[in-house]
C-alpha cells in the first residue's frame, strides 16, 4: 500500500473516532455535555492505573423489587442453593459473600476485542444491599476499571449471573489478561440463574431472558430503561459524539438487572423449598419441579409435585412425560400397583410409546407369573414397532424388533415348561 493510500485510509478511520496508536482503541472526538459522573451520581477514583467513575448504592433491608423483598435471599439453607442450581458443590456458596455480577459490553460476540465498559456488582452488607458499578470513560480507563473490580471481588467467595457462564465472566477473564492482572473469581462456585429459570419455567413461558421473566415472574415494570441491544451502540455515541444523557439509561440497566438477579434468587428458592405453599398453580410449574427434584434425588417432593401436575390441566405432552417419570418413581421404590397403574394408563392414553407394553411385559412375566398376559402385551409391542418402522430409523426399529423377539422366545418356553 502506497503513502498516499495509507494517509486516506487512517484519515477515513480518523472521521469515525478510531485513531490508530499503541492502543488501536477509539477515542471521543467531543467533549462530553457534562461529567457523566455529574448525570448518575458518582464519583471519579484514581487508582494506581489511572481514573475511573464509581457509582455506589445502597438498597436497605426491605427493599421491594417487583413483590420479592430482596433480603429473603439470605434465608435460604445451602441444600436449596444446591437444588436450584442442580449442583451439590453449590451447597457451597456462602450468599452473604457472593457477587452478583453483571456486565455492560461494546458487542456480544465476546474474544479480546469486546470491552466490559460497565461492570456492576452487587453484594450483601448485612441485610442492606449494595450495588457498586465501574465504568471506563475511554478505552484508557480499562485498566482502572479492572483494577478496581479485583479489589472489590478479591472479599467474595462466589458469583451469582445470569448467563454469566457463558458470557460475564469469560469477557471479565479476557479483559483481566489483557490488562495483566487475575481474574479473582474464576474457581469459585458460581449459580448461573438462566439454567435455573429454565428448569423452573420453561415449560410454560415463550422466554426464559431476564426482560420476560420479570413481568411475568418477579411482577417487575421497568421504567426509563433501555433495551439491551442499544446499549453498545450509546457507549459507542458518548465515545464518538460527548452524548452522555442516553447512558443515564444504561446505568439504570445495568442495576436494574443485578437486582432481578437478587429478586429471582429469592423466588427460586422459595419455590424450591416449598411449591404448595408458594403461589405454584401452574401444572407446567409443578412438572418441572417434580423433574428437578427427581434430578436431585428428592423422591418425595418428585412425586407430590408430578402427582399434582397431573391433577392440574397440563398440555398432552407434559401429561405424557409426568406419567413417565412418576412411573418409573414408582418402580423403583417397588411399588408395582401404583407402577402398575400408570403403564395401563400409558397404554390407554399413549398408543404411540412403547416404554409401558415392556415395562408391563416385564412385571406380568418376573412378578406375577403371568405369561400369557406378558406375552399379549410383547405381541403388541411388536405390532406398534413394525407399524411406526417408517417414522423411526432402521437401527432402532432393528435394535427394539430383536429385544422383543427374544423376550416372545423366553416366554414361550417358560409356558411350555409349566
């Protein structure tokens, strides 16, 4: 590229606030209006590394968000921290010094060139609630900004998200190696609520984002709030064009979601802990506490729930699959007639699934001694097999042919030997 070519090639960057240097990074070409500290109420700290803005708040014991008061986060046992989170290391997670995390960032494809130009964390002090959020007026700023997060983090023993796994912390860890330092939180437990709000009401909402589940979960209206996907592009206007009051906008955003994430911490758990007792009247709800508390190993509560799904008005499918699951509970706690009960009604509503002709054909030949009837139902099976071949693959179609076979064969010679 000649001499010429490379000066209207920086000049053509130049005009779109990109200046080219040790950095590459863009810089603002206006001054801003006035002090962003000045518009949300912060304040300018000097750190080793350079300035950055920060913004402290502070939401009292009490405090309401949607109807969820905030405070009963704290009263949930590590059990039920475990169970929402369907992991038992999470037992672990000490809530009272843990952060709720969230991150403003200049893109979502995430990789080193995606900058977390807000950082908001939250934590408890006692019962009361703080917010504390760092924000970087210029790309300069980054390594205060992230020097400051350490120092705040470095006192946690845990992370609350949403979609942090995925996204917050792996930007978080970019940017820290970027500016040569450790991102302090990276081992510890770590309860992503996206998985949790999905396990709990997935079944029955069209959206399991944080913008859905507020209004329809936490009874949560924002107002003066923007939409997550303009905020990049109001970061990229205040850096290019001074606009500050837009990101008035964003900082209300970014706190606004770190207390959702209190809000449907508490929600969660209360519903974990005790559904009847907690507002939970959809079926669709209490089929999926029943699968979690399956997954978990907390039979009882599995089978108060699926049998309470099943006397509520839950959708074909749902219905199908709690008398699956609640089956299968039955069986393995030996309680064949109960067991016994909803393969039948399998067999009666169900025509389609094969699970219950087996599972029959096995309890009528191993515990009744019934093998005329064991063998009806292998013959019936056999039939729905062959007439869904079409709609299966050949393997399995092949695979469940020569299973049933066998067992026609092994039942044959048990009558002929009576």
């Amino acid at each position: 590229m000649g001499r010429g070519r490379a000066r209207d090639l920086r000049q053509q960057l130049e005009s779109l606030g990109i200046r080219l240097g040790m950095t590459g990074a863009a810089r603002p070409l206006r001054q801003p209006s006035r002090p962003i500290e000045e518009l949300v109420r912060g304040k300018v700290v000097d750190t080793g590394h350079g300035p950055c803005v920060v913004v402290d708040q502070v939401y009292p014991a009490g405090y309401l968000h949607g109807h969820i008061d905030i405070a009963t986060a704290l009263t949930y046992a590590p059990g039920t921290v475990a169970g929402i989170g369907r992991d038992p290391d999470l037992r672990a997670l000490e809530l009272n010094r843990s952060a709720f995390l969230d991150v403003e960032t200049t893109g979502i494809a995430g990789g080193a060139g995606t900058y977390a130009f807000l950082v908001g964390i939250g934590w408890f002090e006692a019962e009361d609630f703080r917010i504390r959020q760092f924000f970087m007026r210029d790309y300069s700023e980054e390594r205060a900004l992230i020097a400051l997060v350490e120092e705040t983090l470095g006192p946690l023993t845990g992370i609350v998200s949403f979609n942090g796994k995925a996204f917050d912390v792996p930007v978080l860890e970019s940017r820290c190696i970027m500016s040569r330092r450790r991102f302090p939180l990276s081992t510890v437990p770590h309860l992503d609520l996206l998985f949790t709000a999905r396990r709990l009401w997935r079944q029955r909402l069209e959206s399991c984002s944080l913008s859905h589940l507020e209004p329809t979960i936490l009874g949560l209206h924002r107002q003066g709030d923007v939409p997550s996907y303009l905020v990049p592009q109001i970061y990229f206007d205040y850096l290019r064009y001074g606009r500050v009051d837009p990101l008035r906008g964003v900082f209300y955003h970014n706190a606004q979601d770190i207390l959702s994430l209190v809000a449907l911490f508490a929600l969660s758990c209360r519903v974990f802990e005790n559904p009847f007792h907690n507002e939970v009247e959809h079926g669709e709800d209490l089929y999926s506490l029943g699968r979690l508390y399956l997954q978990m190993g907390m039979g009882e509560r599995a089978e108060a729930a699926l049998q309470a799904a099943l006397d509520a008005n839950l959708p074909d499918g749902l219905t199908k699959a709690a008398v699956f699951h609640l089956s299968f509970h039955y069986k393995r706690q030996d309680r064949w007639n109960e067991a016994v009960a909803l393969w039948h009604r399998a067999i009666r509503e169900q025509h389609e699934r094969l699970y219950p002709f087996v599972e029959l054909a096995k309890f009528y030949e191993h515990r009744a001694k019934d093998f005329e009837k064991a063998e009806e139902l292998v013959l019936r099976a056999v039939d729905l097999v062959q007439s869904s071949s079409m709609s299966r693959d050949a393997w399995w179609t092949e695979r469940r042919l020569a299973e049933l076979k066998h067992r026609l064969r092994r039942l044959r010679r048990k009558r002929a030997n009576r």
